[in-house]
C-alpha cells in the first residue's frame, strides 16, 4: 500500500492500542513487530503504545470494544493470522472477526484497523508477517495513524 500519509500527526499526542491474537502465535508475533516498528518510525513514542493479546482472532474485536470504552486509544490496531484448515472453522471465524472489527470502529468512531491475516497456507502467513514492506502489521499501524488524522481533519 503506497498512499499512507500521516505527515500532520502531532505523533506525542497519540495514543495506539495493539490488540494481538496469540494463535499462530510466531506469524502474529511477526505482524505485531512491524506494527510496533512502523509506529516508532513515526515518531510514537513507545509509552503511547499499549499491547493487549486475547487467545485468538476470533476475541479480537470485544478486546477493541473495551480499550474504546475505557478511553484508552485513539486508534486500536487488530492483529491476527488465520490460515485455512480442513473445516469451515476459518470462514467463521474470518468472517466474524472482520465483521466484529468494522462494528467496533463504527460504534465508537475510531479507527479500528483491520491487520488480521487470513491465508490459504503457512507460506502466505510467513510472507505477509515477516520484515519489509509486505508485513501487514505495519501496514496496518500504517492506516491508523492515517486515519486518525483524517477523521480529525473531518471533525
Ligand atoms: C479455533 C481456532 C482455529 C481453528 N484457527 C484459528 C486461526 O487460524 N487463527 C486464530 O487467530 N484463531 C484460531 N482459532 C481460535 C479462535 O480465534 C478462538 O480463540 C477460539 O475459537 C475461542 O473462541
């Protein structure tokens, strides 16, 4: 993804939240150091950061809710990694996680990115979650500090 831009942020007054899913536990481990990485690159300092992990993707979404109700980001970024087994459990809870994620954004007004993978196979996992530019952690923190300066723009 080429067009983030957050050049306005006034990066000390921001404060993100990681909500990291621990199944997979080494791919979600890697997305949560390239958010963590792209969030320092971006002048955060590394006490407005708050890591929270749940067991899996599929608690993701109410572990946002409350770090937005107890007013505790501005932004919440979801990090977990879903790969395809052989039932439908992945559809379920792919599904109930991205749709879980979009609501807890819309009822608080505040970005809620969407940094789950979710991937056919382990290889897809490992290339979407390792350093470099194709690490969807820090793409997603990416998109929050984005976001948040355009919804402040917008108000
Ligand atoms: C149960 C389960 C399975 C089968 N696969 C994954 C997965 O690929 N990625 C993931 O983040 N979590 C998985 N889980 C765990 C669920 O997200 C959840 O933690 C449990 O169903 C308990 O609610």
């Amino acid at each position: 993804m080429k067009h983030n831009t957050f050049e306005k942020i006034r990066s000390a007054d921001v404060r993100i939240a990681i909500v990291r899913a621990r199944f997979n536990e080494d791919i979600t481990a890697g997305l949560l150091a390239g958010a963590l990485e792209a969030l320092q690159e971006a002048g955060i300092p590394s006490e407005k950061v708050r890591v929270v992990e749940v067991p899996g993707s599929f608690e993701v979404p109410l572990a946002a809710d409350r770090l937005f109700a107890a007013k505790a980001a501005d932004a919440v970024v979801c990090l977990g990694a879903l790969i395809q087994g052989d039932t439908p459990h992945f559809e379920y809870i792919s599904r109930a996680c991205a749709s879980g994620i979009m609501q807890v954004g819309l009822r608080h007004g505040k970005p809620c990115v969407f940094g789950v993978i979710t991937c056919f196979t382990r290889e897809q996992a490992e290339e979407r979650s390792g350093p470099g530019d194709m690490n969807r952690g820090r793409e997603a923190a990416k998109v929050a500090l984005e976001m948040i300066e355009q919804l402040g723009e917008i108000a």
